[in-house]
C-alpha cells in the first residue's frame, strides 16, 4: 500500500475514533455502562476495517461493511440487560448509540467526512433533546412521572420499559 494511501487511512480512522469518542462522551457523562473510550474503540475498529476494505478492497467493501454492523449489533446485544429488582431493561439507547458511533466510523472510514460529522451531530442531538428545557416544558409525562414519587428512575431515561417481575402471578389473558 502507498504512503498516500496509508496517510488517507489514517487520516479516517483518527476522524472516526475522535467522532465516536464524542458519542461516548456524551454516554460516560450521564453515567452509562459504555463510555467515550468503548464508542471511541468501535468508531475506530469500524472505520479502520471499513477504510481498508474500501481502498485496497473496493469490490467488496459492501461486505466489510455488513460483517462490521453484524459485529457491532451482537456487542450492543450485550449493553442490553434487565435488572431483577427494578424489573426495567436498561441499555437500549446505549446500544443503539454504539451501534450508530460504528456507523459514523463506517461513513468516515468510507471517506464520507462531512456525512460523518454531520451524523456524530444528529446522534448527539438525538440523544441531548430530552434534556433541553423546552423538551421538559413539552413533555407532560416527564412532569407527571417526576410528580407521581417512585417508580421512576431518571438515571434510566424516558425509553426503559418495565418488565413483568418472575414471581408475578400470571395474568388472566395467560
């Protein structure tokens, strides 16, 4: 392989891992399991593997690509987990949020720098909206949740879904 080449590679793995890294940041700040070096690690494992197959393999750089989403979704699918007390699955966003930092590494490792970036920006905008003051004034439920004492979790965010408890009596429809 070129210098060239090389430099180019180089160049969207470094794009890709500082993107991811952002994405991470964002997870390690509101107290997630995966933080900025695991986003930062899959953005660059995903922009390296998918930069190599586009240069030196581009007829099949689609298949590269397939193998890393494939790859990526079963690491998200253990992000994913319930817990027994709170009866909650929790997870879900952080593995949905890796899942889309491998596909900002896939775009910046292909070349797409600018589609890259502007990618990284929705993800973060997607994952901050919630938290804007006018979300919380259009948000009724959030206010009603916080107001009804227990039962919710900030810390597990508005897309956690309650879970039947194992020794709950079964319910007429069973």
């Amino acid at each position: 392989m070129e210098l060239g080449t090389e430099l180019t590679l180089i160049g969207r793995i470094a794009l890709g891992t500082f993107l991811g890294y952002l994405i991470g940041f964002e997870r390690e700040l509101r107290g997630k399991p995966a933080g900025e070096r695991t986003f930062g690690l899959l953005a660059l494992g995903a922009a390296g593997v998918t930069g190599l197959g586009v240069l030196a393999f581009p007829a099949s750089a689609e298949k590269v690509i397939a193998g890393v989403i494939t790859g990526v979704g079963f690491l998200g699918a253990g992000l994913i987990f319930r817990e027994r007390g709170a009866g909650q699955v929790l997870g879900l966003t952080t593995a949905a949020s890796s899942w889309a930092a491998a596909a900002v590494g896939i775009l910046a490792g292909a070349g797409a720098y600018w589609a890259s970036i502007a990618s990284c920006a929705i993800v973060l905008l997607i994952l901050e909206v919630n938290r804007l003051p006018l979300y919380r004034k259009l948000d009724p439920s959030k206010v009603r949740r916080d107001k009804a004492g227990g039962g919710y979790d900030p810390r597990a965010g508005p897309t956690t879904f309650p879970t039947i408890p194992e020794d709950a009596p079964p319910s007429e429809g069973d």
